[in-house]
C-alpha cells in the first residue's frame, strides 16, 4: 500500500495527465484535418468547439488581474491559429468536392451575409479591415512597446529589490518571489511581440484562403459539375463568404483578447467594474453628456425621441450616482469614527510609548515648516542625512535618526535641539533672508538685520535674497536658512557624541569589527574588558573630537594594555598614542612650523603630586586657588596664540595631559589638550607661551 504522500500526490499527476491529453488531442487534430477528409457534421462541431475556444479566451483575458495570469497566451494564440487554418481546409475541401460543408458554414454564408452576395462580400470586408488593420495592428504595436520598456526597466526593478532588501523590507523569500515575476514578466512580454504576428498572418491567410476558394470554386462548379458562371458565382462565393466569416470572427475575438492582454494597465481590480468605474464613475461628467444629448435632440434636427430620453437617462443616471457617492463618504466617516472610538475604549491606557525618549530631536516652530517639506522643496530632511553620513566618516560612529517635529507653541521663525528630551541649544532664522557674517577682512559694510550665528555665537547681519549677490562680492561669508540650522545641528551634535555612544552601539562597532577581524575581539571582550569599559574608553575619545573610525587600532592598544591595567582613564591614553598619525593629522596638517603652547615643568610636577588614586579612578587635590591661578595663566596663553590666528593647542608631557585636561575642561570646551607622545616626529613644533602658575 503506497504511503499517505504518495497518495496525495497521485491525483494531482492524473489531473497534469488528463490536461495534456486535452492538449495534444486539440494538436493533433488540426494535423489530421489538414489531411484527412472530415464529414460536414464533424466539421459543424469542430467549428463550434472554435467559436467557444475563441470567447473563453476573450473573457478570460478580460477578466484576469493582471497579464501574467494569462501566461501561456502566446502558445494558446500558436494553438488556436493552427487550429482555425485547418479547419480553413478541411471546409475548403468540402466545399470544392461536395458543395456542402455544413450547416455553420451555410448558415454564416446565408444568414450573416443575407443571403446576398455583394452584402456578403462588403460585410466580410468589413470585419477583415477591422481586424487587420486596426485591432491586429494596435495589438502588434502595443506589444512591441510593451516588451521593450519591460526589458529596459528590468535593471531598475532589479535595483529597487535589492534596496527593499538591505534595508529589511522584504526577506530573501519576497526577495525571489519579485525577482522570478520580473523574470516572468520580460519572458511573457516578449513572447507576445512575436505571437501578435500569428494572429496578423492569421487575417492574411484567411484573405488569401477566400480568395483561393472563389476562383477554384468556380473552376469546380463550371467544369466539374456543368453550372453556369452565375449559379457558380452565386453558390461558391456564398459558401467561400461562410467559411471566411465562421474563421473571420474567431480570429477577431482572439485578435480582440490580444489587444485586451496586452493593454491591460489595471492589477487590482475586475475588468468590466473598473471600465464601467471610470467611464461613468464622474457625475459632472454624465451631467454634461446629458445636456449635451438633450441639447442636441431639441436644438438640431436629430430624432428628439431618441436624443432627449437619452440625455434624461444620462442626467438622472450622474445624479444617483452623485447621492451614491456622497452617502458612502459619510457613512465610510461615520464607520471609521465608530472604529476609532471603539479601539480608544477597548484598550487600556498606554504609557509604554510615553516612556521612550529620542536621542536627537529637532524642532521648530510652523515658520520653517517649508524648510522640512519636500513637496514645497524643502531640502532639511537631505541635510540632516548628510549630517549622519557626515559624522560617521568624521568621526566613526553611527548617529541615531534625528527626529524632526514641528511645535506650534514655538515661535514662528524658532528651532531648538534637544538631546534625549533635555533642550541643549536653540536658534532663529528669518526665513526669507540669508545670514551675512564678516571673515575679519571686509572693509566695506552692508546694512541688515544685527543677529548672531548660533553654531559659533558670532556677530552677523540678515540680508534679503538682493543683497546676497552684493555681500558675497565684498567678501561676505553669506549662509542660507537650511545651512544655518544644519550647522548648527552639527556642531551640537559633535559635542554630545560621546553621551550619544550607547553600549547597543558599541556592541553593533565590535560585530562589525569581527567580521573582519575575529582574533582580537575574541582577545580583547570578554576576557580582558567588558563592554563597559569599551564604551567609557570611546567616549574619552569621542568627547575630545579623536575619530573612533579606526576601531581595529583602538582594539589593538587596549588589547596591549588591558593586561596590565583596567583603568579606562589611563586607557584612553595610551590608545592615543597608538593613534598618533591621525591625531597629528588632524592638527597640524599642512603646517611648516605648529605654534603651540606648552606647561612649565614644575607645574607639570606639581600637578603629578596632587594625583590621588581610590577604586573609582585618579583624582586632583590641588587648592582652589591654586587652580584658579593654572585657569588664568592658561586662559593668557590661550589669548595670546588665538590673537596670532592660531588654534590653541597646549602640549604636555603624556603622565599630566589627562589630569591637565580635567583641570581645564570645565573652562575651555574647545581647548586642544595633547601629549609629546600624540605628535608625530616629523612635525615641527614652536612654543608660543608657557602655562605656569
């Protein structure tokens, strides 16, 4: 006894069995009919089963969701015009021997062509310019075009499924689904650019056929059955009219199931109710075309009995439709509010979602909504994407996503920064203005609006769009709104990068760093430090501006050293060392002589001795005073090197700069505390002043 699987799979076989059958029989006997003589009466079923094989695949094309459905059109259309040409001979065949092919043939000759022979000829002419000229011709171009702009769009498609899914849209399984269906789609597309030309050879055969049937039927009729040229005329022609339109209209309800194909441009709907939808789905519309109607049948002389019920029809059918409409919007308003308010009662109250606080957020008052809004060409939401790609190679680590909101109760023209929900800074621009500020060599003056620079809090003018052109001329370093909040944005940013670090984006730094280089992250956490104290030595380094880009360096050192000590303060010095090439870089790069400011040796000594040390780290016992005199003495030095135009930069020796640099921190944010060991030796160095106290 077979098993369960095997049983179920068995009538699915015999179903593939019987379908096959089907087919090959309808094959083979187009080929037998080519050869083989067939009685009328086999030939009237064999007619019937064409005309019913031609409407099944006219409504199945009309009412398929999409062109795919129908994917084996292009070899139903090879099928079916083989099987009409056989047919074409097999009742050539009767009509030329026995004059007799069947009651269809007679009936389409007698009853379609009135049993007139001119009418005849002029209706079967008809139906052959239609089908040739309009419908195989439109169908034939609409499905060159249609296979050409598939095959171009196919690397785009390809692009945007890739896209979906690195960004996690899809998984691999979606992911292959679209890519077969495009696959599908450029292979069904075209197949069909060249099965249209069975269906246009097809119209000609069947010219041609007919043409061939009058000329040898009259031949038949006048030698071999003694009929004058007129009763031969009359009786062959009629007959050959009868074969013709019994195959003519067929092959125009294929050719027309083509044109439907291949125009199809709706997936999500039925054909007929999105036809019906959009033709008569418009009352203001329908009011018109029964005005019209009605105008016509009263002001022209167009039947009146005709055109006025019409045009009534029309109007009463536009004002139903307009009272449909509007009842189901307000019941589709009514059905949602009652959703809503449902769900509201249903649900406890939420505060989950009240908890969480956004790491960066930006908002603004209703003002600068334009700035934010791409559909009034606002390019904020662009700048502040470059602001994260522009961190992450600056400085090497991940910006969270900065949310923008607007805030009405801001004023119009106000922006402030928070970071996690705590206000750190706040501007204003004007929004039709752009801000001027002198670099320190203009000579010549511009009126405007007096403000400040919020990034730098330097003095600058607001200027019209006008002025801008003038300004820049005289030296003027001229910002647009977007830019001044971008910057702004930035640097504040760059200021709280470190507090931003969490442990989740230090652990996402070390997966990334292990796919590379598994060996010394499996040296360095968990054995000799933990994630912790990964993340304090980042944010040391991180809060003095030192890129973190180079994680492989940093794991390096710490690796190094961690063994003999878990300090993360003293840790982050000796990383520094090992980043000396970049740190050097950053500072003196370009410079033939670096101007710094360096510390007297017995301060330097002064400060080692007053360094603690308890569980919780190295800690200063100096006096206050004695601080205050190391604050003033460097604040004189900072001075003096600033009013050179240098960047103030002071150089220790490596054991005081960490300790120097928590004196100091609190008084100069932007000071540039550096070790000798932090200085490549190629650099040139020159003391400008000495900090002693």
């Amino acid at each position: 006894m077979p098993p369960a699987s095997q049983a179920k799979t068995n009538p699915k076989k015999k179903t593939l069995a019987a379908g096959d059958m089907v087919v090959a029989v309808y094959v083979i006997a187009a080929f037998v009919m080519m050869i083989v003589p067939i009685p009328s009466w086999l030939l009237d079923v064999l007619l019937a089963i064409n005309i019913a094989v031609a409407f099944s695949v006219l409504f199945s094309s009309m009412l398929s969701q999409e062109a795919l459905d129908m994917s084996f059109f292009p070899t139903v259309l090879l099928f079916t015009t083989l099987f009409r040409i056989s047919l074409n001979i097999s009742s050539t065949r009767l009509i030329l021997t026995t004059g007799s092919p069947g009651n269809v043939v007679e009936t389409f000759g007698q009853f379609v062509g009135g049993g007139d022979l001119v009418m005849g000829i002029i209706v079967y002419a008809i139906l052959l310019i239609v089908q040739f000229m309009v419908i195989n011709k439109g169908s034939e171009r609409v499905a060159e075009v249609t296979a050409r702009f598939t095959l171009d769009a196919m690397p785009g498609k390809q692009m945007a499924i890739d896209a979906d899914l690195n960004t996690g849209a899809i998984d691999d399984k979606e992911a292959k689904r679209r890519r077969d269906k495009i696959q599908e789609e450029s292979s069904f597309f075209g197949s069909m650019d060249g099965a249209v030309k069975y269906v246009k050879g097809d119209a000609t055969a069947g010219l041609l056929i007919s043409a061939v049937n009058i000329v040898g039927g009259i031949a038949m009729g006048m030698l071999r059955r003694g009929m004058p040229l007129q009763d031969a005329l009359n009786t062959y022609t009629i007959l050959t009219i009868g074969d013709g339109l019994v195959s003519a209209i067929p092959s125009l309800l294929i050719s027309l199931a083509t044109g439907v194909l291949v125009t199809k441009g709706s997936k999500d709907a039925d054909f007929g109710n999105i036809l019906l939808k959009q033709l008569f789905g418009l009352p203001k519309a329908m009011y018109i075309v029964g005005a019209v109607l009605a105008g016509l049948g009263i002001i022209t002389p167009l039947q009146t009995f005709i055109f006025v019920p019409l045009g009534l029809a029309f109007i009463i059918m536009a004002r139903r439709m307009d009272t449909m409409i509007k009842t189901a919007k307000v019941e589709e308003a009514v059905e949602e509010q009652e959703i809503t308010e449902a769900e509201e009662i249903r649900k406890p109250e939420n505060v989950t979602s009240l908890l969480s606080v956004d790491p960066i957020e930006l908002e603004f008052g209703y003002g600068i909504i334009p700035l934010a809004d791409v559909s009034q060409g606002g390019d904020l939401l662009d700048r502040v994407v470059m602001i994260r790609r522009q961190i992450a190679l600056e400085l090497g680590t991940v910006v969270p996503i900065i949310r923008l909101r607007d805030n009405i109760q801001l004023n119009p023209n106000q922006y402030i920064i928070k970071i996690k929900g705590i206000q750190c800074s706040e501007g204003e621009i004007l929004f039709d203005h752009y801000l001027a500020m002198n670099p320190g060599n203009v000579e010549e003056e511009i009126t405007g609006i007096p403000t400040v620079e919020p990034s730098f809090h330097l003095p600058a003018l607001w200027i019209t769009e006008g002025q801008r052109e003038r300004a820049e001329s005289l030296g003027y370093t001229v910002v647009d709104p977007p830019s001044i909040i971008a910057t702004h944005l930035t640097e504040i940013i760059k200021a709280h990068i470190a507090e931003l670090l969490t442990r989740q984006d230090v652990q996402s730094l070390v997966d990334n760093l292990k796919e590379s280089n598994p060996a010394i992250v499996e040296e360095l956490t968990p054995k000799l430090l933990g994630l912790g104290e990964i993340q304090k030595v980042l944010q040391n380094l991180l809060a003095e501006g030192i890129s973190i880009r180079d994680l492989l360096s940093i794991f390096e050192a710490l690796a190094d050293r961690a063994a003999t000590t878990r300090d993360t303060d003293l840790l982050t010095e000796y990383v520094r060392q090992a980043l000396k090439r970049a740190i050097s870089s950053r500072y003196f790069a370009g410079m033939d002589m670096a101007q710094v400011i360096t510390l007297d040796p017995k301060l330097e000594q002064e400060i080692m001795q007053s360094v603690k040390q308890s569980e919780q780290g190295a800690y200063i016992t100096l006096a206050p005073d004695r601080i205050r005199a190391i604050i003033d003495s460097t604040g004189k030095a900072v001075e003096k090197l600033e009013n050179m135009g240098h960047n103030a930069i002071v150089l220790t020796s490596p054991v005081v700069r960490m300790y120097y640099r928590k004196i100091t921190e609190d008084y100069y944010k932007d000071l540039v505390v550096l070790s000798y060991n932090e200085v490549e030796s190629d650099v040139q160095l020159q003391s400008i002043g000495t900090v002693s106290a």
